[in-house]
C-alpha cells in the first residue's frame, strides 16, 4: 500500500483513539469504574438508576400496539443467528485450525451487559440481551469472514464497498495481478 493510504489510515485510528478518550471522558459522570471487565457501579448511583425505572405494567400500558405484536416476530430471530453463532464457530474451528488462521474469541463480539443496569426492567433487560447477542454475533460473523476473505481472496472491490472490514485497507487493489501474487503468502502469514 502506498504511503499517502498508511497516512490516512493513522489518522483513522488516531481518531478513534481520541473518540475512545472522550467517551471515557463523558463516561465518568454516571459513576462506575470497569473492574475485572464489568462495569460497576457505586451503591449511590445503583440507588438512582433503580429511581428512573419503569415497572413493567406501566412499560406495557405505555407501548404502542404495534410494539407488542412484533415481538414474536423479532425474537423469532434468536433461532437463526443461534444458528448463525454455533455454524461459524465449528467453521472457524474446523477451517481456521486446517489453515493455520488465529481463531476469532467470541468474547471481544458477544457482549452482554446492559442487563445489569438498574434503571431497565425486565422487558428492556431481555431486549437489551437480545441486542447485544444479535449485534454480537454478526461482528463475529463479519470477523471470522473477514478472515477468511483475507487468507482466500485478499482483493478490493472494482467499485468503493460501504462498511468495509478493518481487514479489507490491507487486501491487494483491484487488477493488480503481480501485486496479488506477491503479497498472498504475506497477508496469509499475518493471520497466523
């Protein structure tokens, strides 16, 4: 990749470094610190979060119909990405082990901890959960696809692609045969 490209790149990350530090920034004022990866907070803000919730009856009376006739539909869901879940990890961990590709750890997609927070009940607990493994699993997916496009077939696209993976800056450009050919084992070799 040429220079000016690694240069915008940086800056990319740069960026997302600094969004990151402001985040945390605007974070502190809700009062909970990460400890052994969970968020906790103190017993203050645990007392006011559980003040703002809204009890189910009241959460009820107050959805739209259209709401509430939905959710059979949208938690029919869990079944295929379920599904999704357990075909990519036997994929990942039948082909990636054959490759010699680092496998992708679940745990850094699938996370699940907006349930704990006080001021949800139990409905929003539960849509919360079913968010976060849903989202979850389709960044996993993404990666463990990303990966596999890497080690297969590491070439842009003729036309800009929307959403791209982190992996796809790296891949060879579109054309460039002698470039492909020579940078394959490479691009394979990182992912091992």
């Amino acid at each position: 990749m040429n220079a000016e490209l690694d240069r915008l790149f940086a800056q990319i990350h740069a960026l997302e470094d600094e969004i990151e530090q402001r985040l945390a920034a605007h974070r502190a004022p809700f009062q909970y610190e990460v400890a052994k990866g969970k968020a906790v907070f103190d017993a203050g803000a645990r007392a006011a979060q559980r003040a703002l919730r809204v009890g189910l009856a009241r959460y009820l009376r107050q959805s739209q119909l259209k709401h509430i006739l939905l959710a059979p539909v949208i938690y029919a869901m869990v079944l295929p990405i379920g599904l999704l879940d357990l075909s990519m990890t036997a994929y990942q961990w039948t082909c990636f082990t054959a490759w010699g590709i680092g496998r992708v750890r679940r745990r850094d997609y699938v996370v699940l901890d907006r349930h704990r927070l006080s001021y949800l009940n139990l409905i929003e607990k539960l849509n919360c959960v079913y968010c976060g493994y849903g989202n979850g699993v389709i960044a996993y997916t993404r990666e463990i696809v990303g990966r596999t496009e890497q080690y297969w077939c590491p070439i842009r696209h003729a036309t800009q692609i929307r959403g791209a993976h982190a992996r796809y800056k790296d891949f060879v450009d579109y054309g460039d045969a002698a470039g492909y050919r020579a940078r394959l084992a490479e691009l394979r070799a990182k992912l091992r």
